[in-house]
C-alpha cells in the first residue's frame, strides 16, 4: 500500500485494557504516534480487554468494508444475579437463591444458545431506537421495547465452573453483533437464577489473535524511546483473510490506477467470489467485485 512519506499504514493490533472505551484506545495512540488519521474495528465495551484493531493511515479506509468475520471471546460469568447492565458494572441485583446448578444442566442448558438465535439488545448499548442510542436512554432510567435480532453463535463451550459459587467461564465463536453479556443473561434466565458477566477477554477479530497485539504501554515506551512503530503495523489486506487475489502487471495494472473498469474475460480468477484483492506488480491495490451481469471488474476500495 502506497502512503505518504513517513506516515504510518497498516493495522496495529492493540490489547485493550479494561476501563478504555474503544475510542478512548484510538485517542491515546493519536498521541502516541503523533497521527490524527486512526481507526478502529470492533467496539469493545470498557470492561472488556483484548483484540483491537487500530487502522491508520490510509488503511482507515477499510473500517467501512470490513468484512463480516467472525469474533470470539473468553467470558466470565455469575449465575443467581442479574444487573440493568447485565454484567457486574451496573446495579446488580441477587433475584434468586442461588444454591447451586449442577453442571450438567448448564451444559443441557448451552445447547440451545449454539446456532442462529435471537437475542434483545441490551439497554446499555449504542443501538439506536427512533434516533436516540439506547445507553443514552438507560442513563435517564428510560426502557423502551427492542426488537429481538437474529445473530449465531458457532460455538459455546465450558472452560470452567464452579457449582457451589455459579461462577465459571465460557469460551464463545460468534458472528458480529452478537453480546456476550446478553448470552450470559439469557442462559442464566432460562435456568431461572439470572446470570451476569464478570469479565470479558476478545481473543480474535477481524483474523487476529492476542498473539498479534502489542499494548498500549509497549507503544508508548517505542514513543518514548525514539524507536520504530512499523514492526507491529501489519499490511491492511490481512483483514480480507483467504479471499481470491488477482495479480495486475502492465497496462492492466495502469488501466486500473487510472479507474477503467477491466474485461473479466481477460482476466484470471474465479469470477464467481464477490469479492477480489487486487495486487500491482509491487503493492496491494484495493478490493474489487466482479459485476458478471455487465461483463467487468468494478473497483470497490482503493488504498494506493
């Protein structure tokens, strides 16, 4: 990918620490690495820690393509309590004894959250209902009806449990837009104790792992010491995972700079993928979309 001089671009994969909104991590690094130009993907709530990625520079165009991949976490939890922010950050009520589920009717019990499921959004979150975001609401102590939304989960497993506490954690596949808290809620309501999340680690999002992330004070101490930010940068194509490449050299690759849109019949890939990475002879180009109806390959994001 082509940047200015001297200008960061890429992806930095930030392990987020509990407490900072999601925006809060963006801002602290525009200090950091002394650039206005920053991007995020996959909000985290400020309990939440883990992987966030950061997108600069020119790869900030990508935030609004990313593709629909999935995410999974690691999730505490607490059955025999509920809260109005279904996790132990808000007001948290004890509305049923808790004297003990036995782990195997949990484990019955997960059985029917695996798979496409509906959930109601939570109050405490940035849905917007008739214009005004839901948290918004909440902080008033205004509840309004939700309408439940569908979203799968591919996998639910239980990676600890404690019977005679009701806490333990689970280890959860989803795809985007799915809440872990209201998982947590809705399996605690179905066991009929109630149930809150204790804790929140994303392991992966956007095809990146823990063992991608550098910390925020990793940054800083770089910051500080004059060293060089582009070892954590990772190219902006990653993010679009296995999909199909096509490789541009010549005039092709000229004629596609210059916005003309190419004969699908001269080129070769499989023009049955909605969608294609375009390589130059020497960088990354964009993302394109093979239109078959009219016979062409229509650009869709350019990062050169």
């Amino acid at each position: 990918m082509a940047c200015l001089k001297d200008e960061l671009c890429g992806i930095i994969c930030v392990n987020k620490p509990a407490g900072f909104t999601s925006f809060d991590v963006v801002a602290k690094l525009r200090g950091i690495l002394k650039m206005k130009r920053l991007g995020h993907g996959g909000t985290l709530d400020p309990m939440a820690t883990g992987v966030l990625p950061v997108f600069a520079g020119k790869a900030t165009k990508v935030c609004d393509i990313l593709p629909d991949r999935d995410k999974s976490y690691l999730a505490g939890f607490r059955l025999g309590a509920r809260s109005d922010t279904q996790d132990d950050t808000g007001n948290v009520s004890e509305t049923a004894e808790f004297s003990g589920i036995a782990e195997t009717r949990l484990r019955e019990e997960m059985k029917n959250f695996r798979g496409k499921i509906l959930q109601i959004p939570p109050m405490y979150s940035a849905v917007s209902v008739n214009g005004k975001r839901l948290y918004e609401l909440a902080r008033k102590g205004i509840e309004v009806e939700r309408e439940p939304r569908e979203t799968e989960v591919y996998s639910l497993e239980l990676t600890g449990y404690d019977e005679k506490s009701g806490t333990g954690k689970f280890a959860v596949s989803c795809a985007k837009g799915t809440y872990i808290r209201t998982l947590i809620n809705d399996i605690g309501n179905a066991l009929g104790c109630g149930g809150i999340m204790t804790s929140l680690v994303r392991t992966s999002a956007c095809g990146f792992t823990l063992a991608d992330c550098v910390t925020i004070e990793e940054l800083q101490e770089i910051s500080e010491t004059g060293g060089d930010f582009s070892t954590f940068v990772k190219p902006v194509e990653k993010v679009f995972g296995e999909i199909s490449e096509l490789h541009l050299k010549g005039a092709q690759e000229r004629m596609y700079r210059n916005g003309i849109k190419l004969d699908l019949d001269r080129l070769k890939f499989d023009k049955n993928v909605p969608r294609v990475k375009v390589f130059g002879e020497n960088e990354f180009l964009g993302t394109a979309v093979p239109d078959k109806e009219n016979g062409v390959l229509r650009i869709e994001k350019n990062f050169y």
